[in-house]
C-alpha cells in the first residue's frame, strides 16, 4: 500500500494544537459574477501588471454575441482587478467598456446609468464601485435568461473564470518557488470547472458553447490528476452559499500539473480574447 505524501499543505504548523483555534478559509464551488470571481486576488499580493490585461480598446473587435458575451466576463474580472491594485481611474475605463459590450449584447443601458452617476459623484469608494458591477451583471445574466439567451450568460460566466485563472497563474504563481497558499487558490479551481461545465451542459443547443465545452473537458484533465485533501472532521459544506470551510488542505497537485495549466490557460485565453 502506498503511503499518500502531500506536495502542498496550507495547514498551519500549529492547527491542531489545542492553544490555538485555526481560522477556516472558504473555498467556493459554486459560480459568481466576474466581479466576485477577483476574490481570488484578495490577500494574496498580486502585482500591477497592465499587459495583463485585455486592453479596453479591443473592444470594439467583438462583433459575434458569443466574443461580446465572453469578453464582457473578461473584462469584468479585470475591472475587479484593477479595484484589487486601487487603480480607479482605469477601473471606470474598463466599467465603460463593459458597459459599452453590454449595449451590443441587447442589455438595457440604464442598467450602468445609475452606477456611473453614482460613481461621478464619488469616485473615491472602489468597494461602491464593485458592489455596483456586482449587481449590474447579476442584472446583466438575469435580463439574458430572461429575453432566451442563457447561453450569452453562460459565456459571460465562461470568460470571467479563464481570465481570473489567467491572471492567477501569470502573476501570482512561481514555478521556481510556488507559495502553498497560490497553489490552493489555482487547485482549488477544480471545484469551480465542473460547476461551471454542468452549467454550460444546459447550453448545449449552441455550438459556441459545445466548442468551449471540450476545450474546458481538456483542461479538467490536468485538474482531475490531482486530489485535495481535508482532516477528518475538519470540513464543513454549505449548500446554500456553495462554499466549502476548512482550516486547510493537503493537494497532490506537483509543479508540472500547475505548468500544464498555467500554459494550457494562455492558449484558452488568448483565443477568447482574439476576434
């Protein structure tokens, strides 16, 4: 019987002694707004890199439903990206821009009226500012589902993970010398990719969706070679905000599964962002 050797641990030294009562970490399994998804930069020192980002003027290249509905997703989690780094004033370039995709998409322009007035009023309060992005697109998906184009939404959603895994892994993460606490937000991603390509199976009517899919299914590949480990006794799982708590986790992930990811999620990306 082999004995199982973790590669990574984010357990604290000291988590099980009882002096101490360890904080537990959420890990969410469940879908969220471009918006939410940049919750993977917080605490984790991301850097302030502009070449990372879809530029806001390729903007106006996207004119399929399927390029605006994805690159919307992009540019949504690269506003949050920008609120991350407190850049604000490119953060409100990349609100219009959104905005902008969001009028191509048939998405009713006073839904980013309201915000953008209240941000002119004050454009000092970047948390107002992502709460108001949150709820835009949380209006944004509902207004698609509504009017029969739940599959925009999906590619909305679609965009919005890839690009915040796309940003993780170019900055934050460092083959040479990986930070456990990296490794688990990139692992961690496992949970949310098949969320996600359950949610996009509903769409299979649209052949856009169908060719994502199995570029997504490739990628699970590298996810599935890995497992993540928990303490018995030691994970508790809410259904109803679809998180998973825990004071921390074991992964057999190695650094050529966390390359294969980081390169394969460059190509995926930089065909989501091209025409």
């Amino acid at each position: 019987m082999e004995t199982f050797e973790p590669r990574f641990s984010t357990y604290k030294t000291d988590s099980t002694e009882n002096k101490t009562v360890p904080i537990r970490k959420e890990i969410s399994y469940g879908l969220l707004t471009p918006v939410e998804a940049c919750n993977i930069f917080k605490r984790l020192g991301v850097s302030y890199s502009k070449a990372i980002l879809n530029p806001a003027s390729n903007k106006d290249q996207y004119l399929t439903i399927s390029k605006t509905a994805i690159n919307t997703g992009i540019y949504g989690v690269d506003m949050g990206y920008l609120k991350v780094l407190g850049v604000t004033q490119e953060m409100i370039e990349y609100m219009m821009t959104i905005r902008s995709l969001s009028n191509k998409l048939g998405i009713p322009d006073e839904y980013f009226t309201d915000p953008i007035k209240r941000i002119e009023l004050d454009i000092s309060d970047p948390d107002t500012i992502l709460a108001l992005m949150n709820i835009s697109y949380f209006r944004m998906e509902d207004h698609l589902r509504a009017g029969g184009r739940e599959s925009a939404a999906g590619l909305m959603v679609m965009g919005g993970w890839v690009e915040a895994l796309y940003i993780a892994t170019q900055l934050l993460y460092n083959p040479e010398n990986p930070d456990p606490e990296v490794v688990q937000k990139i692992a961690e991603q496992k949970y949310t990719l098949t969320t996600l390509l359950s949610f996009l199976k509903n769409y299979y009517d649209d052949p856009v969706v169908v060719f994502y899919t199995k570029k997504l299914k490739f990628l699970k590949n590298y996810f599935d070679s890995f497992d993540i480990y928990f303490r018995k006794g030691d994970l508790e799982i809410d259904t109803k905000k679809q998180v998973l708590r825990s004071s921390g986790s074991e992964m057999t992930v190695t650094v050529q599964t966390l390359n294969e990811i980081r390169d394969y999620v460059v190509k995926l990306r930089t065909e989501l962002v091209a025409p």
